[in-house]
C-alpha cells in the first residue's frame, strides 16, 4: 500500500488494516520521507562528533523505532541505551508532569550524549530530563528530535538535530503513539 505524502491536503485513510477501523486525517510523512531524512541526520551526527565516546540515548517508548534507524545511520562507533519518562496518559495533551521509570545503567561522564526524543511538544519532558543527565557529567549533551512542534517556549536547550517542522496536529505512527496504539505504522499521520 502506497501512501502519498501531500502535506495540507485532507484525506481519510481507512484502508490500512493496522489502524483497526480508525480514520487517519492524512499522512504527513510517509516511509520515504522518513528513510531519507534519518538517512541525512545520521550523517549530521557523524560529522559532529569527530572523537571520543558516543552514547545514544533513547527516550522510551516513542523513541524505539526512529532511534533503530537512525543509529543504522551513523558511520562511527557508538553505544546505546535507554530511559524511559513518562508525560503523557491517554490523553492528547501534555500534563506537564515528568516521571523518570528506567535510569540508564551506561556511564555517562566524559562522554558525548545523545538524547533522542520522537517529538518535542511543550519541551517539558526534556527540560527535566536534560537537568538530571547534565547533572552525570557528560563531555557534551544534545538532543535530536524526529519532529518539532516549535512551540516549546519554555525549552531550555536547544534541539541540536531535528528531523522534520511537524504540524500542528496530534500525530501518530513511527513510535508515536496515541493510547499505546499505532507506534507500528511505517508512516507518520494524523488522526481524524
Ligand atoms: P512534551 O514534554 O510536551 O514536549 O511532550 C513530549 C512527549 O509527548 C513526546 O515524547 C511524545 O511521547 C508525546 N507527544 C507530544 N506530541 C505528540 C503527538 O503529536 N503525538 C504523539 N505523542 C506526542
Ligand atoms: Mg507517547
């Protein structure tokens, strides 16, 4: 099944069976967008960090798939771990409040830390998490996003890499998920 990326159009996708009956408003990247861009980010990464030790950091759940491809992507020695914070319920919008469930085992001082988040909302998430890491000492400390919102206004630190501008809109697909669902679609659409 080919679905095409056409940004600003409307359309109603049922047709999927992953989406059990459940109208998507429209796909705003489909798999080749997505191949592409994790494609160039990895080579961003790779020619940002020249030397020394790299740990990429995946921030659970949403994180899981973009993170498997993009460290495919990058062309130097690496390691990788995870945590997992928790802001979101079963709700569309964000609480504000940040659990951290898993702490990452890996040494995280004297190396080159990379956060990498699904999508960055209100920026609450990481403002605690980028707090507590910096905290370990790390050689360096960035983020890279799939998506952005830009409308973290309260965002500490900037998003060093960052995939795509999202839309305003609740996305789902490609780790992101609404209510547990939906994390396994190839593509990245909205809801109806
Ligand atoms: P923030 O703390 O408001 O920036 O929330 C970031 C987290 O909220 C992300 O890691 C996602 O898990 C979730 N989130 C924010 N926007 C969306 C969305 O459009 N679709 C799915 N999850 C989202
Ligand atoms: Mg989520």
């Amino acid at each position: 099944m080919v679905f095409t990326c056409e940004t600003g159009v409307t359309e109603t996708l049922t047709a999927d069976p992953r989406l059990s009956g459940r109208a998507l408003r429209r796909v705003a990247f489909d798999e080749e967008t997505i191949a592409g861009r994790v494609a160039e980010l990895g080579q961003e990464i790779t020619e940002a960090y020249p030397d020394g030790d790299l740990l990429v950091l995946g921030l659970l759940k949403g994180s899981f798939i973009f993170l498997s491809d993009l460290v495919r992507n990058i062309r130097r020695p690496l390691q990788v771990d995870f945590l997992v914070a928790s802001s979101y319920g079963d709700a569309t919008i964000s609480s504000g409040t940040v659990r951290l469930l898993y702490d990452p085992e890996t040494m995280l001082e004297g190396k080159h830390i990379l956060l990498v988040e699904d999508i960055v909302d209100s920026g609450r998430t990481l403002n605690r998490l980028m707090r507590l890491l910096e905290e370990r000492s790390p050689r360096s400390l960035e983020i890279c996003a799939l998506l952005h919102k830009r409308i973290a206004i309260e965002l500490e630190h900037d998003t060093r890499f960052i995939g795509f501008d999202a839309p305003h809109e609740f996305l789902v697909g490609y780790g992101l998920d609404h209510a547990e669902n939906f994390r396994h679609l190839p593509y990245i659409a909205s809801l109806q």
